[in-house]
C-alpha cells in the first residue's frame, strides 16, 4: 500500500474515532440531560394542561355561580325585610300609629329601652313598651295586625285589664300593657 493511502486512512481511522467518541459522549451525557428535559418539560405540560381544566371548568360554572350569588343577594334583601340593618323605631311607631287608627285603639305610651344582645351574634334586639286603650275585640285585632308585619316583632308580655268603662255596643274598654321585642341584623 502506498503511503498516501496509509495516511489516508490513518487520518480516516482518527477522524472516525474522534467521530465515534463524540457521539458516544453525545448518546451518553447529552441524551441523558435532553431526556431528562424531556421529562420534565411533560410534567410541567401535564400540570398547565390539568390547571387550564380547573379554569375552563371554573369558567363554564362561573354564569351559574353568579346566579346563584344574585338568588343569595335575593334572599338577604327578603330577609332584611324582616329583620333590617337598623331599628328605625320612628317607622315602628308609625306603622304601630297606623295600626292603631286602623283598628281603634289608642296607643297611650311608647318607650323604647335600651338595644339589648341577641342570642346570636348576628341580630340585636330592642325592647319597647307600650300601652294602649280599646275594647277586646280592637286590642286583639290591633295585636293581629301587628305580628303580621314583615318585620319580625315579638309580643313578651301582655297585660290586660278592664277599665270598667263602657264602650258603645255593650263593649268594654281595656288598657293593655305590652312588651314589644323587634330585632336588627348586625353583619
């Protein structure tokens, strides 16, 4: 063989080797860095893909959430309606006053107390004494009237007593003494 040949092939041989060594040391080193790459990269693909879910679905629900906050909202203004925010003892004392032209009786006195604590911490309370004159049949028909109020308003104790003074149609008049409890929610 000449030796041109022979360099040739010597140079060929090294460079094949130098060839072989660096793919051997890429499959080796950099395959393992790219797979490893590789896995996490589909962990945090898989993690994105699972959180894009939560939000799509949290998307899909959110018409239905936002109903269902507005029936909340729905429901706390009814229920505001029964018990409010505040006492407004002016308003009780009309409606109380218009209840009573209503039904005949005379409201004599009307003293609220002092705001007392609910058993709940979401509502207080206020106590309010009243007196007012009628016969039976009007105080019974203004005490009807006055636990059918949207607000919620409790009769604690009751006296009734005869005035001995005749009304007309043979009735008899009454004074009667109350303790009227109303509420306020307080959130």
């Amino acid at each position: 063989m000449k030796p041109k040949y022979q360099i040739a092939l010597i140079i060929m041989l090294v460079g094949l080797g130098i060839a072989g060594h660096q793919f051997y040391t890429f499959k080796t080193t950099d395959m393992v860095q790219m797979r490893q790459d590789e896995r996490n990269l589909e962990g945090q693909i898989s993690a994105k893909k699972t959180e894009l879910r939560k939000l799509q679905d949290f998307a899909e629900n959110i018409e239905k959430i936002k109903q269902e906050l507005a029936q909340l909202n729905v429901q706390l203004e009814s229920a505001l309606e029964y018990m409010p925010p505040t006492f407004d003892l002016s308003g009780v004392l009309r409606k109380m006053t218009l209840l009573a032209q209503n039904t005949g009786v005379r409201v004599k006195s009307f003293k609220p107390s002092g705001e007392g604590t609910g058993e709940a911490s979401f509502y207080r309370s206020v106590e309010i004494r009243c007196e007012i004159e009628g016969t039976f049949t009007q105080t019974v028909s203004f005490l009807d009237q006055l636990a059918r109020m949207k607000r919620i308003i409790n009769i604690e104790e009751l006296d009734i007593k005869s005035n001995n003074v005749a009304a007309k149609a043979g009735a008899i008049e009454a004074r009667t003494v109350a303790t009227i409890k109303t509420y306020r929610f307080t959130q």
